[in-house]
C-alpha cells in the first residue's frame, strides 16, 4: 500500500500495508488475479475480435503465437504467454496497442 515501509523481504503477489509493513492479503486477498494461459488466450481472442469490430479491420491482421518466431511474417505477433510482441509498426498496430493501453492489457516489444 502508498506510504508503507517494507523492512524485511516480502513474498510475491501479496499486499502490504503499514509502518513496518505486515501482510495483510488475508484481509484484502492477492494483488494480482492468477490467470491460466487458455483464460489469457481467450481475454486476447475477446479484445482483438472488439477493436477489429470498433475499427472494421479483419480480425487476421494480429495474431497469438505459441513457438518460435518466424522469419517472415506480415502481421504482427502477439505471444500471450510473456505478454511480448513482434511489432510490424503498422497504423493499426499502434491504434490496438493504444486500445489496450491501460486497463486492458500491456505489452512489451521484442526488437530483433
């Protein structure tokens, strides 16, 4: 919690709060929800399908990727499981990055 003073190591995924800080996730529960990779996949699935639709774009012009990057590629690639991605630098690229931005969804790009 803002103005807490952590004096020993603390655990992730918790909540503290206090001077000296205490763990208090008991009463207040974890600070980040834990989410399957299936449940991750579907929530990108579910905010492609809503921005390609608010912006009349086919839904194919971003995709999940689950292996190795390949080496050529048209669109941009979004691995769901370390939130990274490798970015085209397209127009619509940066109004789906921006769309996600802040509430949705954070990635990080991978630059090769």
């Amino acid at each position: 919690m803002t103005g807490s003073v952590g004096v020993k190591n603390m655990k992730q995924n918790r909540m503290y709060a206090g001077t000296p800080a205490i763990d208090i996730t008991d009463k207040m529960g974890p600070q980040f929800e834990e989410v399957s990779l299936e449940e991750k996949y579907f929530r990108f699935k579910g905010l492609r399908n809503e921005f390609c639709v608010k912006e009349n774009i086919p839904e194919n012009i971003f995709t999940e990727i689950t292996f190795e990057k390949p080496t050529e590629f048209t669109q941009t690639l979004f691995s769901v499981k370390d939130r990274t991605y490798y970015p085209i630098r397209s127009e619509n690229e940066y109004k789906f990055i921006k769309f996600m931005l802040y509430d949705k969804a954070k990635w990080v790009p991978i630059n090769d």
